[in-house]
C-alpha cells in the first residue's frame, strides 16, 4: 500500500489558495492563515484563516466516512433545531484522499461556555430531532447499526477502575456501590429503540453562545443506528448529568434510557481515567478528571430505586 502523504502546513496553504479567492477570507492576498486544530480524530483538522475549518482524509477508512458525514449532514439538517456544518469546497487533496472545507460555525464550545437553561432546550431540541430522522435513510447512505453496550460488563470494568483510582486518592470507590449488578440488568437497552445517534456529543463538538445557547453541532463521522442512551451519556460528560437529563426528559426520553445514559457515562469516565493515570489512554487529564465530576454530579431521579417489571417507565 502506498503511504499517504502527510499533510503540512505548505500543503494545506496550496489546496487553500485554489478554493479561496483572494482576501475571501479577509486575509488579502498573502492568502489566510492556516494553523492545525488539537482535536483529534480520523482528519488532519486545519483551521483556514476565522471562516473555515479544513478536515483532510488521511487514509482509505477516512474517506469512506468523510464521504458518508458529508451526505448524512444533508439528510439530518432539516430535523434539528442546530446547526450543522455546511462544506463550500470539496475534492481530493492527494490521489484517492479527500478533503472538505467548511464554513466555521459562530461561537465558542461547551468546555469554553457554560450552557443555560435555554440551552438545555436546544439540546432537548437535537436529541428530539434525532429520533426523527428516518434510520432506513441514514442506513441507505451508510451509517453502520451498532449493537448496544452490556452495562454490566461495563459496570465489572469500572468497579476494578474505581479501586485503582481509590488507591490514587482521585475517586471514592464506593460510589459505584449505587449500581449494582441487579440495577444494570434493569438498565439494559430495550429492543427498539435504536435511533440516530451522534455517537460524541462532547463539549468541544457543541457549538455554544456566551449567553449559553447551543448554536451548532460538529463532526458527524462516528454517527451510528444505535442506543440513544449513548447521547445523553455524551451529554453528561459535556454539560454534567443533572443539564443532560434535564434536556432528555424534555425530549421525551424516560427514566430508563436517561439513568442508562448516566451510568455509561459514569463508567466511562472511571474507566478512563484509571486508563490515563495508568498510561494506557492519552486523553488530557484535567479534561477527564472534568468529565468525572460532571458525569457523577446527583441528579433527583437517582431518588428512584425501581423500574416497572413490565419494562414502562411512565411514572418517573
């Protein structure tokens, strides 16, 4: 197989030059400033000058989900009260590697603003609208079904991670007493249920106003046909649990998949963070240490001990 190219900033400052008439981007015509966003992910990430956001496909894996994010963005625009990105240029960068250039969405991130109460309103108004776009649809253009996770086995990982982070003196192992082996069973995923899912509805992919609002929604890539409850675990690591279910209640969502969504993040974030302080996950550690907090802060309906037999979970 041939190795790619790796993409430099000269590389980059080429492509750009051939999409942007001079000063479009209100640089003149030394061409805009290009310099690479941390962010990882599948792309090599630029930021082009303050209107654009060039995203490079470094492998064949790549491209097939750049080209996917592409038309999925266009089938789910028209459900969500947010915006997604549009792309102005696309093509390929190197033979057979693709790129696109897209419109920089206003505003800040969720790790950068704080989100209101009007803002939890806008997230209830992307988890609704996730539910409305048609799965046959997404599935046509793509987007792989995912089978949901065993909260149970997750639940087994977390309670070895909690010790080692008990043993670091960064979390009291205990809490994880409140999930027991029993409780993961009756927050298992509910056959039917599977929705459009973002799959990384995490702080720096929502796009977020100073006054709070959620604007915009980035990086579709590992969107799947999966279990809702992995977005409102999304949601609990970026605006904290109590705002997350809060936004899924509002958006129709019950007890079971919202105190599901809780304690997938609340393992994740154990899990993670042993994995960090053990050297095997390379995530910034302040940022997950964040993320533990805000995954494990109370919410009232962990008040509720027990889910109706018959599966309904009406009365919460």
């Amino acid at each position: 197989m041939t190795q790619a190219p790796t993409p430099t900033a000269d590389t980059v400052r080429r492509l750009v030059r051939t999409l942007l008439k001079e000063g479009a981007d209100g640089t003149g015509t030394a061409g805009p400033e290009v310099r690479p966003v941390t962010e990882g992910g599948g792309h090599s990430t630029w930021w082009v000058g303050g209107r654009h956001v060039l995203r490079l496909a470094l492998d064949r894996e790549a491209v097939v989900r750049q080209r996917r994010e592409l038309r999925l963005r266009e089938l789910v625009r028209p459900h969500l009260p947010v915006t997604v990105p549009t792309s102005v240029a696309r093509g390929e960068w190197a033979p057979g590697l693709t790129y696109t250039l897209d419109a920089k969405l206003p505003g800040g991130t969720a790790e950068e603003h704080d989100v209101s109460a009007v803002g939890e309103a806008d997230l209830a108004g992307l988890l609704g609208g996730l539910r409305e776009v048609p799965v046959r649809q997404a599935e046509t253009l793509g987007v792989p079904r995912t089978a949901p996770r065993s909260l149970e086995a997750l639940r087994r990982m977390a309670v070895q991670a909690a010790e080692r982070l008990r043993a670091a003196d960064e979390f009291d192992s205990g809490r994880m007493a409140q999930l027991t082996g029993p409780a993961a069973a009756q927050l298992a995923a509910q056959s039917g249920t599977a929705v459009l899912v973002h799959h990384a509805l995490r702080g720096e992919h929502l796009v977020t106003t100073a006054d709070g609002r959620v604007r915009g929604v980035l990086d579709w890539s590992g969107a799947a046909v999966g279990d809702p409850a992995e977005d409102i675990a999304g949601l609990a690591l970026a605006v904290g649990s109590p705002a997350a279910v809060r936004a899924a209640t509002l958006a129709g969502y019950g007890a079971r998949p919202c105190l599901r969504g809780l304690w997938l993040a609340r393992c994740d974030t154990v899990i993670r963070l042993a994995a960090r302080l053990g050297g095997q996950d390379a995530g910034p550690l302040p940022l997950l240490r964040t993320q533990l907090r805000r995954a494990w802060e109370a919410i009232l309906l962990e008040r509720a001990t027990e889910l109706r037999e018959d599966g309904s979970d009406d009365g919460f």
